[in-house]
C-alpha cells in the first residue's frame, strides 16, 4: 500500500511497519482515524503514539455506548424460572397472586384492581403469615358447608409459596412445623371426595376414532389432528401438556420400533434430559399410531407446498383400513418447519395455523369427540388418555416398571392409586377365592 500525503488509512493491528503515523492525535470532533505516511521508518516512540491514540478510541467508543447490560443476573434469572416447565411456573404465579390478595386484606369474592397487589412482597414470608393464609383459605365457603378450595388445591398454594421463597433463596416456610401441622390438619378435617378422570380404555378408544371422519374435506385438518391427538395421548400415556409441548422435530420414524417421539420436559422430567416414548407400530390400522403419524404429517405438508388443492388429495385417501405407516414421510424437500408445533391449532376455515394447542384444548377434544360417539363426556378429560392406557396395561399384565417405563412416574406407589380406582380387582386377593 503506497498512500499519498495526506490519504486516510486506518490503522489495523496488522498495518504494514513501512507506515507512519503522523504524530497528531484524532479529531475529537470527527473522531477521523490517524493518517499515515509511507516510506519512513516507525520508531518505537511513534509505535507507543499509535497505540495510546487507538486504545484511546476505543474507550471512548465504549463509553459511548454505556455499561453493558447484566447478561449473567439476567440469565441466572430466566434459568431460575425455566427449572421448572412453564406451565407449572404459570400455575405457582397464579396461585402466588391468591397469597398477594390474602395479604393485601382481600377476600377470596372481592373484586380488585391487579396494581393494589402489584407491590406486595410473597417472600419472605414468616410461618405464622403462610400458615394463617393456608387455614384461611380451608375455612372459605361458597356455600354453608361446601368448601371452596380442596386440600390439594391449598397443598398447591404452598408448593407455590416454597418455590417462590426457594428461587430467592430464603427457606420454604412448608418445612416449618407450624406449618406442616397446618396442612396435615387441613387433609384430615373431612377430606371431600377426590373426583378423578374416567379412563378412555381400549374398546371407548377405538369407538372414538371409529366416529371420526378422516375424508371430510371442511374438517379434516381438525379431524386428522385430533385422531392423532388422542391416539398418541392413549399409546404414549402423555399428560395434555407434555403433548402439546412437542415439536415437528421431536418426531422420528424408526424402522421396526415406531415413532420415537423425544421428550423436552414433563412433569418428572424438568430437565429436558427425559428418556423418549415410543409409540409403536399397531397391527390393526385403526389404532396403529406410525400410521396417525404419517397422516398427519402428510396433510400439514400438502396444506405448506400444495394449499387447499393438495390437502383435497391427502384426504381422499385417508382410510383408516390399511397401513400406510410403511410410505413414510415426504420427500426432504417437502418437509415441514423442525420448530413448529406438531401439534397446532386449526382455523375456522379448516386450515392448520402456526400457533400451538393448549393443553387445556386437549380436555375439550377428548370431551367432544366422546360426546360423538354417543356417549355422556361427563367425568372425561385430557387426563382420560393417561388413565386409560395404564387401566389397559395393568389389565394386561403389565408390571410396574413396564408401565413407569412409558408413563415416566418415578414411584411406583402413584400406580396404586390407579390401581384402586379403575382396576380394584388387580392384585387383589378376592380372585383367589373361588365363588
């Protein structure tokens, strides 16, 4: 580089030694960079001149642009929330709001407005507050002698209140005696009936799918996904948000095995770190999930590449008395987005969206597509699908690791409760005897 007199050349920490600055510090007004002369030789004098004048840009550049944002604190802080799923840390703050309104002198009927609560402090909190709130809210009627609030509702009040305290590092009031004497008093003093979901057992699971018409053309976006929806909900055992929680690329299909479906986080399972549920092939093709898989998939991507004309095609062949399970997906060039929602929500003109399914909308599509058979919906929820897997397995023979294995319990005790209430007769020693 052979610059004129007087040509503007920036100085870069691997700018030729033959150059020489001219010893003149930067237009503090411009903020020009240095000019250089060529042809002589730079002293180490001249070097140091450089050097000061560049690191001294550079502070200015730096100051210009003020402190650095708290990227650490700010990180440490989503990582604090994201430890559990988010639908639970959306469950403890509302459930740490009801502290708030306690504390703030509401009643559980009065209407506020959300700032008079917005600067009240949930942690810390003394034993004696946390455990005065508990009793409180296990006193509160709607009616004389109807409760409110259940046990487990106020149980989860206070697993909101550990947690809040926890993630600011204060110890959680629920360890206190006073406290856990508190809770402990509230399950024993007439514990109402627990209501649990109606089991979707195989033979109400195939009639199910069986009222679902998969060729319908104004429905069948709806009716694909929601064939998928319950199928996959009854094979994997899922709760309704792990369900709705899965990505297009959580999806693989693996020879001989099924769909192998990985797992982000689940309740058990807050790391992300869970093992995957499988969904194998079925030899009927009514219940074959690779087969509700493939079906799926195809129609989001006829609806991506080919619109309304290509989702006509897809679901004139969508017979559910063959397997198709065997075609396999599209083409690579024909492939959906790996970050969207396996399963989404529909429009009401039929069409796939881009938004994902809650998981209180999978309640409802078991609830409707039970009412279609014929059947009272009463009793049946998103939870049916889970319930009604282990019923079967249990019926079946299965042990208890088998079923923990796709369910994703970690104690076998939460089985027994499963056990009592839609299988009695398992295990039981009444069928010994012979009657």
């Amino acid at each position: 580089m052979n610059g004129e007199p007087g040509e503007d050349v920036v100085l870069a920490s691997d700018a030729r030694d033959d150059l020489v600055p001219e010893l003149i510090a930067d237009d503090r007004l411009t903020r020009r960079p240095l000019r250089a002369v060529s042809g002589k030789a730079m002293t180490a004098e001249q070097r140091a001149a450089a050097e000061r004048s560049r690191t001294a840009a550079a502070v200015r550049r730096a100051a210009a642009r003020g402190p650095r944002p708290p990227v650490v604190a700010k990180t440490a802080e989503q990582l604090a929330l994201e430890a559990k799923s988010e639908s639970t840390v959306r469950a403890y703050q509302s459930d740490l709001r009801q502290f708030a309104r306690w504390l703030a002198g509401f009643k559980d009927d009065e209407v506020h407005d959300p700032a008079d609560i917005a600067d009240v402090r949930t942690a810390p909190r003394t034993p004696k507050e946390v455990a005065d709130f508990l009793a409180a809210k296990a006193a509160s009627e709607v009616a004389p002698g109807v409760r409110r609030y259940a046990p487990s509702t106020i149980a989860r009040y206070l697993a909101a209140i550990n947690w809040e305290h926890e993630r600011r590092h204060f110890d959680p009031p629920g360890k206190h005696p006073r406290v856990r004497d508190t809770m402990r008093g509230i399950r024993r003093d007439d514990p109402p009936p627990i209501r649990r979901a109606a089991p979707l057992t195989l033979k109400l699971l195939q009639r199910t799918l069986r009222a679902i018409d998969l060729t319908n053309f104004e429905r069948g976006a709806i009716n694909t996904r929601d064939y998928a929806l319950i199928l996959f909900g009854f094979v994997g055992a899922f709760r309704e948000s792990e369900l709705v929680a899965t990505d297009v690329s959580d999806y693989r299909l693996v020879p001989d095995e099924g769909v192998r479906i990985r797992m982000r986080r689940s309740k058990t399972q807050q790391d992300g770190d869970g093992p995957p549920k499988v969904i194998r092939f079925g030899s009927n093709p009514l219940t074959c999930g690779p087969c509700a898989f493939v079906r799926l998939y195809r129609l989001q991507v006829a609806q991506r590449h080919h619109g309304e004309s290509g989702m006509f095609v897809a679901l004139k062949d969508a017979a559910t008395d063959v397997h198709i399970c065997d075609e396999g997906l599209p083409p690579h060039e024909e492939r959906l987005d790996p970050a969207a929602p396996f399963f989404p929500s529909v429009s009401k003109w039929g069409l796939f969206r881009e938004t994902r399914l809650t998981p209180t909308a999978v309640g409802k599509v078991v609830q409707s597509r039970i009412r279609k058979t014929g059947l009272d919906a009463a009793g049946f929820s998103g939870h049916s699908m889970r319930a009604g897997f282990i019923t079967e397995a249990r019926n079946a023979g299965a042990t208890d690791d088998e079923i923990m294995n796709q369910t994703g319990h970690n104690s076998a005790a939460t089985l027994r409760i499963y056990d009592r209430e839609y299988t009695p007769l398992v295990r039981n020693a009444s069928t010994r005897i012979k009657l």
